[in-house]
C-alpha cells in the first residue's frame, strides 16, 4: 500500500485532500516535526504489536513510549513489535509509513489518550514522506479507531 492508497481510503471521509507529502524522509518523529514545523509530540505515531494471532495498532502522541505493564493488562500480553520487513505483509504499510488508515483486514487500531491533548495531530500516511493533519474526531473516524487506551508512559506533565 502507498500514499496513493491512503488518499483513495481517506477521500470518502472528506480528508485525502489533507495529506501532505514530502520531498524527503520523514519517517521519524523528528523528521516529521522538523518538515511539519510542529512540536514532536504533535506527531501521531503508529506502533504495531503482535497479540495473538493478528496486529494491534496503537497511536500515540510522538513524546510518548509504549508501557509494557499497561500494555499487557489493556490487550493480555506484553507488547511484541512487529518486525519491520513484515509490516507490509502483517499491517500493509511499510517502516516509516505505518499509518492507521488502509490497514490489511484484521488489524484493530486504537488511539492512546496521549493524544487528547492536542486539538490537531499528524500520523502518517502511507509512505515515509508523507502525513496528514487531523482533528481527534477526525483521527477517530478515519482510522477505524477499537477504541481510546492509556499504554503509554512518559508523555504525562508532572505535576508538584
């Protein structure tokens, strides 16, 4: 699947014409907010786990890292990363350009609650040069989203 994919997968939500393409990498956080002119945390990564015999998709807000233990009690397992030469064949995008939208059948995707702070987000979509700027609704929408889950860590302020 590619970008192209996307924009077709996303022009019945009114959106496709959203997607902003790259003329280089942004495959990284980093690399997404450098080109975004936006804060890393802004940036809706995808992150793909193996449970049980299928995928799970979770997207996060950039600052934030998956939890093992919160993972675990969320899907019954802890989390195993699907490896990056079979992302195509398991999810349907490759490295760099996991994104929730034109997934392969099966794959559930839910949305961490890092997320809810921002107003406006930027996963990616579909290729590693290539995002989108959504509202939550949007996001939610769009990605087919399970459901909200808290299994992340280190994105939360703290607080005296």
């Amino acid at each position: 699947m590619s970008v192209e994919s996307v924009k077709a997968y996303l022009e019945p939500f009114g959106v496709a014409d959203k997607v902003i393409e790259f003329d280089r990498s942004s495959a990284t956080v980093e690399l997404a907010a450098r080109d975004l002119g936006c804060e890393p945390a802004r940036i809706a990564k995808t992150m793909a786990c193996t449970v049980g015999e299928g995928a799970v998709l979770v997207v996060c807000a950039g600052d934030a890292k998956l939890w093992s233990s919160a993972f675990k009690r969320e899907f019954g397992t802890k989390p195993h990363f699907v490896a990056p030469d079979a992302l195509p064949q398991v999810v349907g995008h490759s490295m760099g350009g996991v994104c929730p939208f034109d997934v392969k059948s099966g794959v559930r995707t839910y949305l961490d609650v890092s997320l809810r702070r921002f107003d406006l987000v930027y996963p990616a979509a579909g290729s590693e040069s290539s995002a989108i700027g959504l509202t939550l609704p949007e996001l939610e929408r769009c990605s087919a989203a399970a459901g909200w889950v808290d299994v992340c860590k280190d994105w939360r302020e703290e607080t005296a």
